[in-house]
C-alpha cells in the first residue's frame, strides 16, 4: 500500500497519501507494522526531501553490486586497520594496495 507513496509527483499529494496510510495502519492495530509507521513518521523530513531533490542511492548501490570489482575494493578498503587517511596511498591499478607513508 506505501508503494503508491513513490509514484507520487508533488510534496502535496504525498503528504496527503502519508497521513491517510499513518490513519490506516493506526487503525489496523498491526504492531509490526505500527514500528515500521512509527519509524517513517519519525523520518518523515528526510523522507519528504525526495519530492524537493529526487535524488537516492539507489543508483550506485546497484552499480556496486553488479560490478565485482567494486564489491572486492569495499571489502578490501573495510579491512585496513584504522589509520589516518593522510597517511595511505591508494594504488589503482589492477589491484587495490597502500603502503605507509614515511
């Protein structure tokens, strides 16, 4: 039913479709779905944001998941140990690696 949500083309209408799907899903005494309502209410600005921007991530996690590569340089670069960003240097070349500055 949030679905429709998305299709929406103003900030208008949305927020109309919004308080009428917050009313329904109160009045369906669901609890799973009242923490997720209770969850978009307390989001709701962030939420709102897409009608001013139109802009998500989705684009580049998709790019990210079909591209391997990509997926293997994330893993890698989560598992470098803490250190100050100034003191790696990335070498993009077939394989990502960094050594100590000195």
């Amino acid at each position: 039913m949030f679905r429709v949500f998305w299709q929406l083309t103003n900030r208008d209408s949305a927020d109309y479709y919004f308080n009428y799907w917050v009313g329904a899903v109160e009045r369906s005494e669901l609890k799973p779905l009242i923490k997720v309502k209770d969850m978009l209410v307390r989001h709701k600005d962030n939420i709102f944001n897409y009608f001013k921007h139109r802009i998500t991530n989705a684009a580049s996690r998709g790019v990210k998941q079909q591209n391997p590569a990509l997926q293997g340089i994330s893993k890698r670069l989560s598992q470098l140990p803490e250190l100050p960003y100034q003191n790696i240097v990335f070498l993009w070349e077939t394989e990502p690696c960094y050594r100590m500055m000195k």
